[in-house]
C-alpha cells in the first residue's frame, strides 16, 4: 500500500504505474482520436477562426524578433532542411524533357550553348512544376564534348 501522506513514496508509484499502463494510454489515445476526429478537427477549425486576428496582430508586434529565429534555426538546421528536401525530391519527383531549342546565346552570360526545356512531375500529387529554361554550354576537345557548365534562365510558360 501507498502512504499517500510521503510526496517521495507518491512520486515512485505515479513513476511505476506511468511505465506499467504506458502502452494501454498509446492505445486509449489512438482509439480517442479515430473516433473524435472530425469534433477534434472542427474545434480546431474554430479556434483557429476566433484566434485569427489575435495571431496577426503578435505577428504584426514581433516581426523582427520572429524573423531573427527563422533566420537562426536555418542556419543550424541547415544540412537536415536540405536532408529532408533531397529526400523528398529523390522520393517524388521526375525531371521530363519538355523541348529542345538547338543553338543559342545566353541571356545570362552571353556565350553560346544549346537551350533545353524540363518540369518536373510530382508523383505524390500528380502535378507538373511550371517549364524551366535552361542554357547548356559546351566546346568540344579532340573530338569530345566538354561541358562548361549550365544556366538556369527562369520558370514559366515557354
């Protein structure tokens, strides 16, 4: 029996019977949330709506201090942001050739080069990235292409 009068002899049975029932409140959590989803997603909904303004005039008052964090948590999250971006690009999307244009001048450097049209298809939504332009510049070497490298011109329609 606990002697509910001894805070040391309460804090050791609430710490054992948290790690005995741990997984039965996993359960019970899971179970609560499928069957209250669209009540939880609703109060949320509403809090969000009532709480709109409230958010926007902190945003308005904390500008530079909000923005000074972001700036700080890229800079230290910085290789695991990139991690995750790779990630997902690898998992989902598929560069497709668009169109071919044979020889030209680059807008950005001026040399010569060949210009090339791709977007990118997403696989998890189904939707294409807008066309993006690129200049590939080459020469060639005893009869070898040398690739001198490439320009990105822009994103749009062609």
């Amino acid at each position: 029996m606990v002697d509910w009068s001894n805070p040391e002899e309460v804090k050791e049975y609430q710490k054992k019977y948290r790690e005995t029932h741990k997984e039965k409140a996993k359960e019970y959590k899971k179970k609560y949330y499928e069957t209250h989803k669209e009540k939880l997603k609703a109060n949320q909904r509403k809090y969000r709506e009532t709480h709109k303004e409230e958010r926007k005039a902190y945003r308005e008052t904390h500008k530079a201090e909000l923005k000074a964090y972001n700036k700080k948590y890229r800079e230290t999250h910085k290789e695991e942001i990139n991690a995750r971006i790779r990630e997902y690009g690898a998992k989902y999307y598929v560069t497709k050739h668009h169109s071919y244009v044979g020889v030209c001048f680059c807008e950005k450097c001026g040399s010569k080069g060949y210009k090339k049209y791709k977007r990118r298809y997403n696989k998890k939504t189904g939707k294409y990235s807008p066309i993006m332009t690129y200049v590939y510049h080459q020469h060639s070497e005893y009869g070898k292409t040398v690739h001198d490298g490439v320009c990105f011109i822009g994103m749009g329609e062609l």
